[in-house]
C-alpha cells in the first residue's frame, strides 16, 4: 500500500511541474559504496526527471565537455578527492554560468584539499583537524543507523514549503562546519548531528542546495525523502 501512495502521489506532483518541462541531470557517484539498486529506484520514481549516471574520475573530465549543455543540473553522491587544475576551472565556470547543483550525504566530504569547494557547497565535512580563527578545531563525527528527527526550519522555501517535520533512519555526521551564507532548510535536535543538515547556497549564478541525509534504502524509500531530492532539482534548475 505505501508504494503505491508514493506513485500516486509523484504522479500528481509529476503532473504540476510538467508545466515546466521534464529535467534532465546528471548523477555522479564514485568513491564510496552504497546500495545501487534503491538508490537508482528512487531516480527512477521521480516524474518528469530523466538521468545519465557518471562515476568518478569520469565526470570531472566532463565538466569542460560540451556534453554539460544538456544538463539542468547534477546531482552529486560522490565521495573524491582527486581533481586537476583545469577540472576545477571548468567546474567553476558551470557554476558560474548557472548549473544547478544538488549535494546529497557523503559528497559533503569530497575533495577535502580544494579550498574553494567549501565556497560551492556551502560548508565542509572536515576527515582531520583543522585551525579556523587562530584556534584548532576537532574533525567531523558521524554515527551510523540512528533515528533523526528532521524539522522543517524554513517553511516557505519552494523545496519545503508544504513540508510537516519527519523522522529517518540514516546516518548522522557531526560537528561539521555550515558558512553563514548558507540558507538553512532543515535541521534536527539528535545529539550527535550538527543542528543545520539542509540548506541552500548561491555560487555564481549557481543555485545549490546541500541535503544531508540520505545514506541507504531507508532514505532513499522515503516520500519525505524523496520530495525533498525531487524540488532540489526542479529549485537548482530554474535560472
């Protein structure tokens, strides 16, 4: 029965921004295990969203491409370090051209020694210690399989508005660190999570929206979950 309500109910929503045209993304991954088959089930439900899916090293030689032009947006559950000089030029200047960007989960960790990736984001999973205004900081925490209520803190953001708080089974992380600029979307109270794990950013002409949450099927199987990957993308794209 919870299937088909989810069907339903992404048909419905499907219908509604069909006005504004099916998105296309690209999806990258690389990096770091996850369950493939309900993670691409999940994009997979969302109607009105068609997708390529790229792994890593292959989608940084991509960013220069013209290839990028058919794309409304990315969507990011990577987890990589490696990137050259011209790679992230070229992934600047889509940014500033105004590719939406969509982070999910442990993409908040890649490329830790890129020190304008943190601008991008919108803030940092620190994997070591780190020295911010003259004093050392401890590195990020995560916690695995742990119940995390999520609160809605800005109701009338496009991507939430209509949104009623919930509560996932996933994957915290702690003590990471969010920029002011950053435009918080969700939070939660659990002890070991940073309070801000969903926000909005702006680099560019560039909007980009970070979801914390989202680390297996528990996530990837939620209508809350779902909803709020699938307004990302529609958000991101729109220029």
């Amino acid at each position: 029965m919870r299937s088909i309500i989810i069907i339903l109910f992404f048909t419905c929503l499907g219908t509604v921004f069909a006005q504004s045209g099916k998105k296309n993304i690209l999806v990258v991954t690389g990096g770091h295990d996850f369950e493939e088959g309900p993670f691409f089930e999940m994009f997979e439900s969302l109607k009105e969203v068609t997708y390529t899916h790229v792994t890593q090293p292959m989608a940084n030689t991509l960013y220069s491409s013209s290839e990028m032009d058919k794309y409304d947006a990315i969507v990011f559950y990577d987890m990589w370090q490696a990137i050259e000089e011209d790679q992230k030029e070229a992934f600047v200047r889509l940014l500033k051209d105004g590719k939406g960007i969509v982070f999910l989960h442990h993409s908040m960790v890649s490329y830790q020694e890129w020190p304008e990736f943190i601008k991008i984001l919108g803030g940092k999973y620190h994997a070591l210690p780190y020295e911010k205004e003259g004093k050392m900081v401890s590195e990020s925490t995560y916690k695995h399989d742990v119940e995390m209520k999520v609160s809605i803190e800005d109701k009338k953001h496009f991507i939430t508005k209509g949104m009623k708080d919930f509560t996932l089974f996933d994957e915290t992380y702690g003590n990471f660190e969010v920029l002011e600029s950053s435009h918080p979307l969700l939070k939660t109270d659990h002890a070991e999570s940073s309070p801000v794990i969903g926000w909005t950013n702006t680099y560019g002409k560039a909007r980009v929206v970070y979801l914390q949450p989202g680390h297996g099927p528990q996530s990837f199987r939620d209508v809350n979950y779902r909803l709020l990957l699938f307004k990302s993308i529609h958000w991101v794209s729109a220029r």
